[in-house]
C-alpha cells in the first residue's frame, strides 16, 4: 500500500492566533505544535483529529505562498496531504503517470515530514501533498 491515510488538511487562515482559538473551540482540543517554516515563509499550527490531523498555515512574509493564496482565494482549504511510505517511489510512479510534481526532489516540511507537492492543475484543482515521516 502506498497511500496509506489522509494525514493532514492544510487551511490557509490569515491570523493564526485567532484561527488557533477558533479551531480550539471547533475541535474540542488544543492545538500540540507550531512551527515555522522558513523555506516556505509561513507559520503552522497542528491539530490532532483522529488518525488525521489539520495543518493550519498563516503568512509570515508577502512572498509565501499562504499570502499569494489568500490574495487569490481567500481563507480555505488550501492542500490534502496523503501519508506514503516511500515517498520517492510514489513521486516516480505519479510523475510517469501524468502528474505534475512541483518539487522532485522531496524537501523538509513542518512536523517532521519529506514532502512533494503535485500541482493543482493535474490534481481537480486541488494541491496535493505527499508527505513521509522521518525516521
Ligand atoms: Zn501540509
């Protein structure tokens, strides 16, 4: 099996403390982690749910991506990520297949996941992420 589960949701929101009080009430439970990724200039907070968690994202910079979404789009669902176990093989199999894959070589995301990102445009519009854990 290579996609295993739906590991996360990620929402582009445009104030983090905020969207954190709001999922807090929504979800019943605190938020266990923020962290900032550099690379992509945005600041993440997680949920657990279940099996699955929600990957809140806010904007540090004018340049990331989470801004140039919100610009466009608004505040929403802004990628699924899909858990794999091998996340090179998959990326292989997608790319031979037709899938756009927006980053080859899987780079370092938040908590502790190699991810790739495949583009909307061969996905339904929807951005999908892969995402290994780290050993
Ligand atoms: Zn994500």
């Amino acid at each position: 099996m290579n996609f295993t589960k739906i590991e996360h949701l990620g929402i582009a929101v445009k104030d983090l403390t905020e969207a954190n009080a709001l999922y807090e009430k929504l979800l019943g439970v605190p938020h266990y982690k923020t962290e900032e990724v550099l690379s992509e200039g945005v600041l993440t907070s997680f949920f657990k749910c279940g099996e699955s968690k929600i990957e809140l994202l806010a904007a540090t910079n004018k340049e990331s991506p989470i801004a140039k979404f919100i610009e466009k789009k608004g505040e929403g669902i802004h990628h699924i990520a899909f858990a794999v176990e091998d996340i090179e093989s998959e990326t292989e199999r997608l790319k031979n297949e037709g899938f756009v894959v927006l980053n080859e070589v899987p780079k370092r995301g938040a908590d502790n996941k190699l991810v790739v990102f495949l583009h909307p445009k061969s996905t339904n519009g929807v951005l999908v992420e892969l995402c290994q854990e780290i050993k």
